[in-house]
C-alpha cells in the first residue's frame, strides 16, 4: 500500500481559517457567501455540492475563486430518491 502525504509551507505563526457548507441550487448565493467570507479573512472553503442538478459546480463559479474552494458532490440516496 502506497502511502502520500502533504507538506504545507507555512510560518510558525501563520494561521489557517477554512469554512464549509452543504449547497444547493441558488449558486449566486453560494458566490456572495464566499466573497463576504473572503473578506473578513477566510482562506479556504469546502463546498458540499447536494444538487444533482448541478454536477459541476465549478462552472458556475468565478475562475478567480476556483483555487480557494475545494467541491465535494455529495449525492445520496434516502428511499430511492436523489437528495
């Protein structure tokens, strides 16, 4: 088993703020969310895509944004339906 890991370059006192939320339809208020966000001082933020709708949301995000968001499509199924 092959085994990886990440090696962040950061200052002993360098801090690292990251926020995430489960999103679904309405994008442009996912987009208004990040840049208040953004802001105030967060650096990174994990989207959780729960609309099938929508199975790349990156598309429908500015490209200014794509390299302080990370998207998780979290689709599952409760009952035989899509949620």
């Amino acid at each position: 088993m092959r085994k990886s890991s990440v090696t962040l370059a950061k200052k002993e006192n360098d801090k690292y703020l990251a926020l995430s939320t489960m999103c679904r339809e309405r994008v442009e208020d996912i987009v208004e969310w990040i840049t208040y966000h953004k802001a105030v001082g967060v650096q990174h933020f994990f989207l959780y895509n729960n609309d099938n709708s929508i199975p790349n949301l990156y598309n429908y995000l500015p490209k200014d944004l794509h390299s302080i968001i990370t998207i998780v499509n979290w689709f599952y199924q409760i009952n035989g339906d899509l949620s």
